[in-house]
C-alpha cells in the first residue's frame, strides 16, 4: 500500500482500484473478518459475500488470471449441477486450462479429479 501511495499521480488506475481494494481488505481485517478463500460454487463472479458477522468470502474474479467473462461462464454452469472434473468445468464452462490450474492451486476446486477418466491399474 506504502509503495502505490508513494507512486501518487503516477500510480496506474490499475494500482489505484488495488490501493482501494486493500484498504477495504487492510480495513476489515483490523475489524476481526477473515476471508474465505474462492469456491467455485460459493463464490460470486465480482461480489464479496458475507457468511457470517466475521468471515468474508473473495469472489471468483478476484483470482489472478481469471477475469469477470470467465468468472460469469463459471456460474452460469454451476447451475447445471457440480463438476465431476477439472475436465468437466473446462468443458462445460469454456474456461481455460490455465484458468482450472489457477483455481486448483488456490484450493478452491476441492478434492476434483483433474479428469474425468477412469485408472484401470
């Protein structure tokens, strides 16, 4: 935050939507609320929802490399029922495999099987 203020009017309109983002996150968690991390299936596309008076959870476009069309391809499928794969919510959701990484890394893909194949052996 140090570093962005510093920039002052040189700062990007990029760094500047990030300054007012972690303000919000540095504010909230001066008050107690923790962040849930992103779940495909109970993350918004861009909103940040309450579970509870002290938790948060970060919403779908908050991962890098994931932006708000993906993020909308991903709920719009949800509604057709759970993913059975990393495959699946490819498939099914348009999105790309870096994309599918990227949430897998963060854990927001749970215990899904990276395909939808089945090991004989």
């Amino acid at each position: 935050m140090d570093h962005i203020r510093s920039l002052g009017k040189e700062a990007s309109q990029k760094e500047q939507d990030l300054l007012d983002s972690l303000h919000v996150i540095y504010e909230a968690m001066q008050r107690g609320i923790e962040f849930l991390p992103v779940d495909i299936y109970e993350s918004d596309v861009y909103k940040f929802i309450p579970t509870d008076e002290t938790h948060i959870r970060l919403p779908l476009d908050s991962v890098k490399g994931l932006g708000r069309a993906a993020a909308e391809k991903i709920v719009a499928a949800r509604a057709d029922g759970e993913f059975i794969s990393g495959d699946d919510l490819i498939n099914r959701s348009g999105v790309s495999k870096a994309v599918v990484q990227s949430l897998r890394e963060l854990g927001a893909l749970g215990d899904m099987p990276e395909t939808s194949q089945m090991t004989l052996f």
